[in-house]
C-alpha cells in the first residue's frame, strides 16, 4: 500500500509562502503612512525609528517599507513551515517531518496512536511514549491514514490517569531524573522548544514519560510497567 502522507493543507501553505510577506509589506506600508503622526506623539515608543522613517523621502521611504515589511513576512512564514509537522505513515514506518529534521519509527514498535489536544503520540512497549509531537493537523485524518496501515488507532491516551505533576526531590522520580526535569522547566520557561525536546528524550532513557500542561510538568515511570 502506498504510503500516506499528512501536511498542512495548502492554503496554510500559502497563507506561510504568500500571505505573510503581503501581510508584512501592509504592515510596513501603514508604518511609513503613519510614521510622521506617530514621531510627534512624543508618548509613543520608539521614536527615533518613526523619526528615521517619516525623514526619508518618497518614493524611497514607501518602497523600502514595503520591501522591509515583505522580508520580515518571509521570515515569520519560513518560522512558521519549519514548525509545522508532516506525518508519513507506511505499512513499515512511520516517518516525521518537522523542518530540516526527521525521525522514522519502524512500525513494529508502534503498539498504539492517539492524538491528546494538540500533539500526535506513539506509544511503544511498556507504555513508553516514541514521539511527542506538537501538531495542527487535522485529527480525523491522522487516524484515516493510520488505521489504513494497520497501525491501533487509541481514543485518547490509556495511560492519563498515572501522569503526576513534577515536585522537585518526588521520592518517586530516580535522582538523576529530577536534574533533567529542572533543566527541562527553564527550558520550557524560556521557550526553548528544541532543548525540552531533548530533555524529554534523555528522560525517556531513564523511563520517565512527561507531558506539558500550562507550562507545568506531568510524569509518569514506565518502569512499573515492565
């Protein structure tokens, strides 16, 4: 069976590729319509920028600020492809695409998917998790193209009721796990999506599963379950 791919829908594409930089050419064309105005509210922040754009003559200011306002919409739509993920789901593997960077699972370690509000899971053996992943794609299509490849489709997460919220020094948690944790909530803290991913993995060596909420910690032992 030919494998399934899952992505954004193409006008979301679109929306990355062409609207932000017409959204930010706009939005650097009503700076320089109203930059003057705003130089001389002598409240407003930022005032040597609305003074540096309102002195620059035309036609130079107003296609400069379309211009700068179109590159700085490219970049915000270049941030937004490298954070969407794209899902290829085979009869063998499960392949997942998020940027530059990807993963492929062998299918035969995949026991059970589910998705847990906005986040694709797979589970493996003793209910340790394989991947976590944030995701905006449509649910109902995800478990069309796993289910047509044989892959156990779950109503929801069959482990929720053993997550605990994170306390630092929890007896329950092995020493080094609790390092991992507190680096993992500056990180979480600070925005630094790509190093809590990392902690997560390092945790999942240890047998420890976490989920987010609010910010907050959540963590389960697969270790109980062996």
């Amino acid at each position: 069976m030919t494998a399934a791919v899952v992505k954004d829908p193409p006008w979301l594409r679109g929306l990355y590729w062409v609207g932000f930089p017409v959204l930010g050419a706009g939005v650097g064309w009503l700076v320089k319509v109203f930059a003057a105005w705003v130089a001389g509210l002598h409240w407003a922040p930022w005032q040597g920028l609305f003074k540096a754009v309102a002195s620059i003559p035309d036609p130079g200011a107003t296609w400069g600020a379309l211009a700068v306002g179109a590159v700085a919409g490219l970049v915000l739509g270049f941030l937004a492809w490298q954070e969407s993920l794209m899902v290829t789901v085979g009869s063998g593997s499960v392949g997942l695409k998020r940027g530059d960077k990807v993963r492929e699972i062998a299918a035969p370690e995949v026991k059970g998917v589910f998705v847990d509000r906005n986040q694709l899971v797979l589970l493996g053996l003793a209910g340790r998790e394989l991947a976590r992943e944030k995701s905006d794609l449509d649910g109902a299509v995800l478990e069309r193209a796993f289910r047509e490849h044989g892959f156990a489709w779950l109503a929801g997460d069959p482990h929720a009721g053993e997550f605990r919220l994170w306390v630092p020094e929890d007896p329950g948690l092995p020493g080094a796990a609790h390092a991992l944790l507190r680096a993992r909530a500056r990180a979480v803290d600070k925005g630094r999506a790509e190093e809590a991913a990392e902690l997560r993995g390092e945790l999942a060596g240890l047998g420890v599963v976490v989920r987010d909420e609010r910010k907050r910690q959540y963590w389960r032992d697969t270790a109980e379950q062996r």
